[in-house]
C-alpha cells in the first residue's frame, strides 16, 4: 500500500517529501519490496543522481528477478538520461538477454541509437518489435534523420487519425510534430503535456528526449 501511495505522490503529484514519508513507511513495512526501489530509481533519476538510480534499479532486479528486463529497461533509461548512450546500450542488451523479445527493450535501444547517430540500426531495432512496428513516434525521429520525409508523414498521420478514437499521449504528437520539422505544433502538444501533467512524470521526461 505505502509504496503504491509514494509511487503516486511521486509519479503524479510530484510531492517529493510525501514520496519520502510513504518510502520509508514502506521500507519499514516490508524492505524486501521491489517496488520501492522501483520508485527510488525514478526518484534518483528525476534529481539526476544517477548513480543512486542504478543502485535502485538493481536492488529491485535482486528482489524480482523475474522482471529483470523491466528493471533494466529502466536503468538504462536513467543511462539514457544522464547521456550516458553506451551504459544506456549495455543495460537494454541486459534486458534482452533475459527476454529476447522484449518491446521496451527494444524500445530503448532504437531510441539510443537515435543519439549514437546509427539511424538505420534504429530502424532495424524498431523493425524487431511485435508491437508499434511500423507507427512508433520515435521511429519516426530515424526516419527523420534520414531524410525519409513520406514515412515520417505516415507515421504523423496515422497517430493523428488514432487520437480522434482512443488516447495517444501529447507528447506522442509532439515528437511526431517535431521529426516533420513543425516546431510550432509540437511546442502546442508540448505545452499541452506539461499544462495537464498528461501520464505523469514519466511522460513529462520524455519531452526531454
């Protein structure tokens, strides 16, 4: 329960010092609770202690190894974060290794060749997947590294058709806004992220991506 409420506090009302009373209530409950190491290394990450968030992250997949790809999904995220591409890269192989078709794992490194400038190797990771193959806003980014203006439009459109029947993230559309080189209506689904704090914190560190 307590980790739960601090993951709230934490994900969603961004109250910090509530996070910290709910954490230690938990830690005092039930220490052996991967869940709060979850939370600690979203925390660390959030307040760029980056150090402190891998050290969470792997406590949890001590914990439950049986999320081990999750676990290191997201410390390579923190890797990612802290622009540090190459630990990012190892942590999604880590990832892998436990779960070979693991979609945010796969995720993850598509995104960080991104930065390692290997766009086509980004492409082919996204290609691996078995789910957002061929409509992933990030993809697209790739795409529009490569100058692959009409697969960019495709993948625009096709979010865009999405959101007039289910919810598709504003920051979705803002990156999609921004690989088609519209700067000023990706700055509106920005700030549209930002003002609703749409999906939490985890969404909201992805506008920074």
């Amino acid at each position: 329960l307590y980790s739960a409420l601090a993951a709230t506090a934490l994900q969603f009302d961004f109250d910090m010092d509530t996070y910290k009373v709910y954490t230690e209530m938990a830690i005092r409950l039930d220490p052996n609770n991967p869940d709060i190491y979850y939370n600690e290394g979203l925390y660390y990450t959030i307040n760029k202690e980056f150090d402190k968030a891998y050290q969470a992250y792997d406590k949890a997949v001590e914990l439950d190894p049986a999320r081990k790809s999750w676990y290191n999904y997201v410390k390579g995220f923190s890797y990612y974060m802290a622009r540090d591409y190459e630990g990012a890269m190892q942590a999604f192989d880590e990832g892998l290794a436990s779960d070979p078709q693991s979609n945010t794992a796969l995720w993850g490194k598509g995104l960080t060749y991104i930065q390692l400038k290997e766009y086509n190797k980004s492409v082919d990771t996204f290609h691996r997947r078995t789910a957002g193959t061929n409509t992933n806003w990030v993809l697209a980014n790739a795409y529009s590294k490569l100058g692959y203006k009409e697969e960019v439009n495709k993948i625009l459109n096709y979010n865009v058709d999405l959101a007039k029947i289910q919810y598709v993230s504003p920051v979705v559309l803002g990156h999609l806004y921004l690989a088609a080189n519209n700067k000023d209506e990706a700055c509106k689904w920005f700030m549209k992220a930002a003002e609703t704090i749409d999906g939490g914190i985890f969404w909201l560190l992805m506008v920074k991506l």
